[in-house]
C-alpha cells in the first residue's frame, strides 16, 4: 500500500536537517549526528534525533521518530527523512529497517540526503544528491556493501 499523501520532499528533508540540530552523543561516544523526519498520514511531521546515550547505547534518529510518532497514536506514515553530517546519503541500519517494517507499508519511500543537499540544490541539483528507496528495498538489502553502492553512503 502506497500513500496517496503528496510529498514535499524538499520540506521533510529540511525538517531532518532541523532535526540533526537536537542529537545528543555522550562524551564517551564518537560523535555521529542524525536526523530523521517522519511524515505521517495526516501531514504531520514528526522529527527525531540520535541520542546516543553511555548507559543505553545508541537511539537512532530514525527509531527516535517513529517511537515519538507511535507513543501519541500516530501509526501511519507516509515517508521519512534521513540526514547526517556526512556528504552522502547514510542508510538506516539493519534495527532501524526492521522497525520501520513493522510500522511502514513496505513501498514507503526513505529518503536519505547529503550533509551539502542545500548547498547542491542550490548549484542546480534538483535531488540535491539525494537517494530515495522504499522499505521494501532497504529491507533486502543486507550486505553493506551493496547498501552502500546502491545509495552512494554509508550505513550508520
Ligand atoms: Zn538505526
């Protein structure tokens, strides 16, 4: 099942970067922060951040959002975003895809944009060098290898 929502890409990746800003890393931890923004159904955006604690271990932003949206009742969504410091799209990792199946249809489009998407959207790249693929393909993509050939980045 498809959403039939239109989708801003552009506005749910601008909402992850926003996102980004809140993740939390312990002083323990190397530093790796993520955004994600989920949209739901409804057109309700849902941000979340990495909290990457010493006593829990890491949250992933992706994770972060979809228990924020659940917690409140909201269980369908229509896409999500993913963004990092990194200048390529990162992937979800292999919890973060199983999450996302049980709570996503599997054609849900995972949109996943580099830390410069501004910056070469402005230059004349309408992607902005973003990657998109749906949960279905996320979730037979195991070998990171392959992950990180098909969306040009690297799993986090
Ligand atoms: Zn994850």
């Amino acid at each position: 099942m498809s959403s039939n929502l239109a989708i801003d890409r552009d506005a749910l990746i601008k909402a992850a970067f926003e996102a980004k800003a809140f993740a939390y890393s312990s002083p323990f931890h190397p530093k790796f922060p993520v955004g994600a923004a989920l949209l739901s159904e409804n057109g309700e955006i849902i941000k979340g951040a990495s909290i990457d604690c010493v006593s829990s271990g890491a949250v992933c932003a992706e994770r972060t959002a979809i228990v924020k949206a659940v917690s409140e009742g909201i269980r369908s969504f229509a896409a999500i975003a993913i963004v990092s410091d990194v200048p390529r799209p990162i992937s979800p990792c292999g919890l973060c895809r199983q999450v996302m199946q049980e709570f996503c249809a599997f054609e849900m489009p995972v949109l996943m944009a580099p830390a410069d998407y501004e910056e070469r959207r402005s230059s004349g790249d309408e992607t902005g060098g973003a990657s998109i693929l749906s949960i279905r393909e996320l979730i037979h993509i195991c070998e990171p290898e392959i992950s990180y050939r098909l969306v040009g980045g690297e799993s986090h």
